[in-house]
C-alpha cells in the first residue's frame, strides 16, 4: 500500500504523555475559567434579536455609524464589517414593544444620514424563545452524541478505551469552547455544527488508532501496553498526517476565503482538528494505558457451546 512517509523504527510517543495530558488538564481548567468569567458570546441565532445588512456605495466609518445608532429602537446595536467595508452588518437585540421592521427602518435612517445611496440587503428576525430553544437544544445534541459515542465503542472495543475516546472527545469541545469563550467569537449555529463536526472528525481519528491498538495487541504477545500502542501511533501516523494535512487545506481555505457567514464554523474547525489530533494520542490513547489496558482485555470471549461438557456419542 503507498504511503507518503514510512517509518522503520517505532516513535515513542508516550514518552512525553504525562506532561502533555498535564497540558491537557490546564486547558480544559482555563476553558470552564473563562466560560464561567467571559461566558459564551452568544450569536442573534440563540439570543434573538434583528440583523440588518447594508450596503454603501463607498467605504464607511464603523464609528460614524454607530454614532447615528443612538435612538431607543437601535440601542445596543453592533456594528461590524461583513465581507469588505462598504457592507454592514448591525445587530440589534430585542426591545419591548418595538418590531424588528420598525428597528431595520432606523437602521436604514441612520445609514442614510451618512450616505444616501445605502442599500438595504436583507433583514432577519429571530424571536428569543427561539433563541432559548436552540440554545437548550444544541447543548442537548452535544451531550447525546457523547453518550452515543460511549455506548458505541463500549460494544465495538473495550470499557477503557471507550472511556478513553469519550475524555477525547469531551476534551476537544471544552477546549475549543474555552477558546470561542476567551476570545469572544461569535457563537452562532455554525460554530455549534462545527463543533459536531469536531467531535465526528475526533471520533474517527481515535477509531483508527484504537483498530490497530486491538489487532497489535493481539499479534504482540510480550510487548507491553505502552510499547504496543507506540508502535500502533506509529503505523498509523502516515494516515494521520495525510488525513489532518488535507482537511486543514480545506478549512484554511474556508477560513480565508469562505466569508463571514462560515467564518465561525471554520474557525471552531480549526480548533478542533488542532486539539483533536493530539487528543487521539495523549489523551485518549493514555487515558486507556492508566485504566489499565492489556491484552487480556483485547481477546474475544469464547462462547462455550452447548453439550460441549458431555462426552462424544461418536463411535
């Protein structure tokens, strides 16, 4: 079979796990940190609210037009670029007893008073029960995938390596949650399904490694826990790296070029690939070797057949 690189002498790549997985832990302390000092910058999809994009027929000052957002239908309206600076994206949150069509009509006035030529592109309204809805609904999703995933590969390999897939995994979204949290991205339903993605992408990198953990397990009588999995990362690392390479050159693309509708979901794509390739080995991988993992563990269970106790009628 082609491989881009082969590797003749096994890595150790357990070696440096234990200051590693110590790494690991201080992400994930920092990331429950900041999602419970910043919290979560929460899109208009999950809090509600109106968006309004507009198009100017020249560059325009972001604080020049937040200047003329003073009125009561437009207070706490955010004003950013989106895609280039003649196209404005104003966020508005909700207000008690005013329309979203009566909010996009300030809006446009403002926008007028510093260019007359200003196109309105398109307004959304999402109400805030929606917003509470999805919000409650994408954690549920995220959570139920992970249990998915346990019950999975507890049936497909072993306890202790399904534990250590679902640490991973876990790992990865609080990981990359804390970084969206400690940066104050944007998080919009792309981002959530970029998270998803995260954790299918995880998953199956860690699936990969765990197949050959079980079929070396099986052929390596005297070879320890740790040696064996060195030697299954290694065989595996030419599939890795061509794997991670070629998904990054997508998703760089899609984070350069995509636009800022899926910047989001790009950038948790990016986060994600990051921390969920090393998270198949120093935290899935060793989590299992500290559970105690050994080959015992690996061999099928011997059905025995019934009568196989009696004697044979056999002549």
């Amino acid at each position: 079979m082609f491989q881009l690189f082969s590797v003749k002498n096994t890595i150790n790549f357990l070696r440096h796990a234990a200051p590693i997985s110590i790494l690991s832990m201080v992400l994930v302390v920092a990331s429950f940190g900041s999602l419970a000092i910043k919290g979560i910058n929460w899109g208009l999809d999950f809090t509600g609210g109106t968006v309004v994009e507009v198009e100017f027929s020249k560059p325009v000052d972001l604080n020049e037009l937040r200047g003329k957002l003073t009125s009561v239908e437009t207070n706490g309206a955010v004003v950013q670029n989106f895609g280039s600076s003649r196209d404005i994206l104003v966020r508005l949150p909700v207000v008690a007893d005013v329309k979203s069509d009566v909010q996009a009509s300030a809006v446009m006035a403002a926008a007028q008073s510093i260019d007359e030529s200003v196109i309105q592109k398109r307004v959304e309204f999402v109400g805030p029960q929606v917003g509470k809805e999805l919000s409650e609904q994408g954690g549920l999703a995220v959570i139920v995938a992970l249990i998915c995933i346990l019950i999975y590969v507890s049936f497909r390999f072993e306890w202790r390596l399904a534990a250590g897939s679902v640490a991973a995994l876990a790992h990865d979204v609080i990981v990359t949650l804390g970084i969206f949290s400690f940066f104050q991205l944007e998080f919009d339903l792309t981002v959530l399904a970029g998270l998803l993605t995260v954790v299918g992408y995880s998953l199956n990198d860690t699936i990969v490694v765990y197949d050959r953990i079980r079929e070396n397990f099986l052929k390596i009588r005297k070879g320890t826990p740790e040696e064996v999995v060195n030697q299954s990362i290694t065989q595996t690392m030419s599939r890795t790296v061509i794997t991670t390479g070629t998904t990054l050159i997508v998703v760089a693309a899609l984070f350069l070029k995509g636009g800022t509708m899926i910047h989001g979901f790009a950038t948790a794509l990016l986060c994600g690939i990051f921390v969920g390739t090393y998270s198949s080995i120093y935290v899935a991988s060793y989590l299992a070797i500290k559970l105690g993992i050994n080959r015992e563990h690996m061999m099928p269970v011997e059905i025995e057949k019934e009568g196989a106790d009696q004697p044979s009628m056999m002549p």
